[in-house]
C-alpha cells in the first residue's frame, strides 16, 4: 500500500502522477475505471474498518456533507476512520497536491496519514513500463516507472515540474523539441507543440542530490536548444538541474528576471565546460547571482548588446571555481550596462575579463577580499587597464584595496562616495608601491578611508572639494594617515 510519502504532483486529464521512493506511479482515475476495480475499492475498504472495528454506517463525507447511499465511493479519511471522503473530494485533493501546495484535506487527530488519497488508485491494475511514449493522449493508465523505464518525450509540451521529475526517476530520451511550461494545479501537464515558446519559471524547491547521476545522464543524453521556453527566471542551487540551462532554446526577444546558480561541486555545473564562449542565448538580463563553480557559467551566456543588468553578483571561496573562467582573454565577457557590480573572493580575478558598455554608468561597485592569493588575477594587469565607466559609489574591502591602481573610471566621473576599509596595514600593502596621485578617481563628494586605508590618502588624485571621513582604530591606523597627506586640485 502506498505511504502517507507518496506525492501526487502533477495531472494531466484522468491520469495523475505520483512520486515513490524509487520511482513514480501513473493512476487513472477516469470514472468507472471498471467494475472490477470498484468492487476492490470497496472490499479494501471494508478490510480497512474491519481490523480496526469501525463501520461507516451512516457516513457522509466530511466536504461536502452529503450522505452517500453507493458505499463504494466512501474511504476513510485516516487509517483509524475518523472521518470519510467521497471519491469526488478526493479527485479535488490530489489535484491541488502538486510540489509546494499545501495539504488541504487531512485528519485533524491524523494530520500526518493520508490514507485516503494514498489508497484511491492502490489497488488498480499496475504494469512496470519498459518504455512509455509521453504524448497529449496517454490517458486510463496505470503503470510503474523506474529508473530503466526509458520514456520518449518529443515535439510535444510539459509543465517544469514533470520534466524535473522525469529527470530525476526514469531514463529520458528527448526527440525532436519540447516545450515546457509552468505548472499549475488546475491544468494538464502534457500539451500539444505549438512550437510558441510559454513562459516559465525555471526554479528548485526540492532536489534529491542522491539522485545527481540520473540527471546528469539524461540532460548530458539531450541535444543542444532542444528544450524551447520563455525563461523568466533560472534559479538552481548544488542541483544537476542547472546543467539544463545550455539545452534551452529560448527565443531573441526572452526577458529574464534572475539567473541564480551556485555550485559546490563541479558536477552541478559540467555540461557548461564543453560549450564555447555565448553560445548559450538568454536576451536581456534583470539580475545575475553565481556562486562558487557556476561562476564558470559567465562567459558562456550571450546578453543581448543594449541589455541592462541590474545587479551581477560573482562569488568563489576557492582559486578552483574560477579556474576555468581565469582561462578567457581579459575584456572578453560582455556585460552590457550593469548597474551594480559586486565581486567577493576568488571571484575578483573576473574583473579582469569583464566588459561593460562604454557609456556605462555604475551605481555601486563593491570589491572585497579575504586573502592576497584571491586578487592575484586582477594585480597582474596593468594600471588604469580595467574600464569601469562612470560610478556613483565604489567600496573596496581588505585585499580587494591591492587592484585600485588598476581601475580606470571616466575622467568626468563624479562619484558621490569611495569607501575604502582596511583593518590591517598588509591590506594596503600593493597600493602603497604605486606613485603619489597617481590613482585618478575624478570628483567625489563624499571619501571615507576607514584603518589602515588612511594610508593611501596620498595616493588619490581627486579633483574638487570633497568631505574626507577617516575612521582609527588604532595608533599604528593614525601613524599611517600621518605619513601621507591628500592633495586637491
């Protein structure tokens, strides 16, 4: 008998398909399935009430509050039968069960056995599938899928979340073009191909990471711009479901609101390395997050030429995860106009290879770094050779203060304020070595030199007035200022 755990999660006309531990079940639960079918319905639940002494003589659902004369279409609500549930109600329920939804008919001395639900389509007939054709008319079946099941999927369309859960539990071979579409509960999760692309969001709530080499299988077995979608949004942590962005076709005009992949391990990002730099297309861009190895992902995705990010933020903890990035020509990563750029760790070696729209104009751009080995990309540059454009506020953090020689703002620039923070005098070490006024910053309003960073007062050239806030926490930071002396122009 299926167990409380057993998941329905998507539906398409009367089959509805459900999650087990080592598979997925497909039940029909078309009306009058068969006579045979109802008679077994009915003396499972008569088995039920008879081992733990219960009748459901005058029973009425607990939903509806109709009394049902046809006995067959009463289940107990629990396995203790505190209450009943018609077959209608339960139709509902299963429906509304999909990934993410919350429970809505339960018991409340029971609220953690689904009996009901769970039994509905138990004692139909079941075959374990060797092969299934997915197609807009499967309909009436009952059927097993496992992870040797090899289910064919072709020119037709697919919610996100039946897709992901084919990934994840069966063998999945891609034929011709699939869209995907987002799942709603109401709906039929397998459609015709009407070769529209259909807005969707392609995002993880859950992911069983024991089941990472089934996925990686399967999408590494898929074909290139063979899965067709408006994708609003891609978000995927330490999931082998992110190695699906280079098989997505996604058409010229695609908007996306956020792409947000992290990766710990290399695998969660493999089928990126193979693929050449902006072969994998995704329009314009609102906001970018990659951690860890999906900082790899950069240079592989192509942004259209008059896009405007909002916000890109670029995070590796190890010299590992930027590895293959590191490897690109510098100035060779096209981001259009970007709005806020912030890099941590490993991930300033990026700067470097990064490219902004030539008129660009930066509200914040934030640099920080945690050791000397995470800025030795960006230090082996030349000065003034990373153009950043025009910046409103520019802040620089421990290690991170090593690569301010090498930025190059607009000379017209006017920035409202430059942070600069260092806590130890080692902090600042590479910049001290560059010449007196030799950093050019332009115009700024307000400039905060927080410890140590005091110390590089004398070497930023700045044109106009100007409020200096400087913050001490030491002797030694006060010495450090003393030794230098700012000049304006």
């Amino acid at each position: 008998m299926r167990t409380p755990q057993d998941i329905v999660f998507a539906r398409h006309q009367d089959t509805f398909f459900v999650l087990k531990e080592n598979g997925m079940l497909l039940l029909s639960d078309a009306p009058g399935v068969s006579e045979k079918a109802r008679e077994t319905l009915y003396r499972t639940k008569e088995r039920v009430l008879a081992k733990i002494k219960r009748s459901d003589y005058e029973a009425e659902c607990m939903v509806c509050r109709i009394p049902r004369e046809n006995k067959h279409t009463l289940f107990p609500l629990c396995g203790e039968a505190h209450f009943f549930v018609c077959r209608e109600c339960i139709e509902r329920e299963v429906g509304s069960q999909r990934k993410g939804n919350t429970r809505r008919l339960f018991c409340p001395y029971c609220p953690g056995d689904a009996f009901a639900v769970a039994v509905h389509g138990e004692v139909l007939p079941l075959v374990q599938k060797r092969k299934l054709f997915l197609a807009p008319d499967i309909k009436n079946t009952n059927a097993v899928l496992t992870e040797n099941t090899k289910v064919f999927i072709g020119n037709i369309a697919i919610s996100e979340d039946l897709l992901f859960r084919l990934l994840e539990r069966t063998a999945v071979y891609i034929r011709g073009t699939v869209c995907v579409f987002y799942s709603s509960e109401q709906g039929d999760c397998i459609a015709k191909e009407t070769g529209e692309c259909i807005e969707v969001s392609l995002t993880q709530n859950t992911f069983d990471r024991g089941r990472t080499g089934k996925v990686l299988e399967n999408i590494r077995r898929a074909q290139k711009n063979n899965i067709a979608c408006f994708c609003q949004s891609f978000c995927f942590s330490d999931s082998a479901l992110a190695n699906l962005l280079p098989k997505l076709l996604m058409p010229e005009d695609n908007e996306m609101e956020v792409l947000v992949v992290s990766a710990s391990k290399r695998e969660h990002i493999s089928e990126f390395l193979g693929v050449e730099s902006e072969s994998i297309w995704i329009g314009a861009v609102e906001r970018i997050r990659l951690g860890g190895y999906a900082v790899c992902i950069l240079p592989k995705i192509k942004i259209g030429k008059e896009n405007e990010t909002d916000t890109i933020v670029l995070s590796a903890g190890s010299e590992k995860h930027v590895k293959e990035v590191l490897s690109v020509d510098d100035k060779s990563i096209w981001l259009g106009r970007v709005n806020s750029l912030k890099l941590r760790h490993y991930a300033l070696g990026v700067l470097p290879k990064l490219r902004v729209h030539r008129h660009n104009y930066i509200t914040e751009v934030v640099l920080s770094a945690t050791s000397k080995e995470q800025t030795a990309g960006a230090r082996e540059t030349e000065d003034r050779s990373i153009w950043l454009g025009r910046i409103e506020r520019l802040v620089l953090k421990r290690y991170a203060l090593d690569i301010l020689p090498k930025l190059r703002i607009d000379r017209r620039n006017r920035m409202e304020a430059l942070v600069l923070s260092a806590r130890c005098e080692e902090y600042i070490g590479e910049a001290l070595k560059t010449k007196d006024r030799s950093i050019c910053i332009g115009e700024v309003a307000r400039l905060k030199l927080k410890h140590f960073a005091a110390g590089l007062a004398s070497k930023l050239k700045i044109t106009g007035k100007f409020l200096l806030a400087s913050t001490f926490t030491s002797i030694d930071s006060r010495r450090a200022c003393s030794r230098n002396y700012m000049h304006s122009d």
